[in-house]
C-alpha cells in the first residue's frame, strides 16, 4: 500500500482495496501463468501507471484488468466493483 500511496496518492480505502485485488491476483496465480513474472507492488505500479491520468487509483487497476482480460482473457474476476470498493 505503501507504494501506491506514494505513486499515486488516493485514499486509504482505495488502495487498500487495490492492495486486496492485487493479492487476489498474485493467489490465484493467472498473471504468472500468462506473463511469466510474480505479482509485486512494484509491477501493480508500473502497470496502472500506463492507464489514463484522470482516473482515479481504482480505475486505473480496472483499465489494467480489462488490458489484461482482452489480451489473456480470465480477468474480469479481479474488477473491483463498486460494492467492493465501499466495505
């Protein structure tokens, strides 16, 4: 969380949920699978970094996923959906 804090400012909430999703990912081992490299906070910010500058933290991991699902597919499951994003 700590370098999404620091990259990309946000709230608490937000990235803890990121944080969450991010761990979600790594767990289920698909993004090693596909890309052949581990799940970091260091790759979850470079990554949404590649996203539009207007979006806010969670949209930017949401443009990552749907990168992700179109290339891969199998990645709408790591959506962060609003009732998610909330608790």
């Amino acid at each position: 969380m700590l370098l999404l804090g620091q990259a990309f400012g946000s709230t608490e909430e937000k990235r803890r949920v990121v944080a969450r999703a991010a761990g979600d990912l790594a767990d289920s081992g698909r993004y090693r699978a596909d890309k052949g490299i581990a799940v970091t906070p260091q790759i979850v910010v470079e990554n949404v970094s590649d996203a539009p500058d207007d979006m806010d933290l969670v949209e930017r991991w949401n443009w990552w996923m749907v990168a992700l699902d179109v290339a891969h597919g199998g990645y709408e499951e790591f959506t962060i959906r609003r009732g998610r994003e909330e608790r």
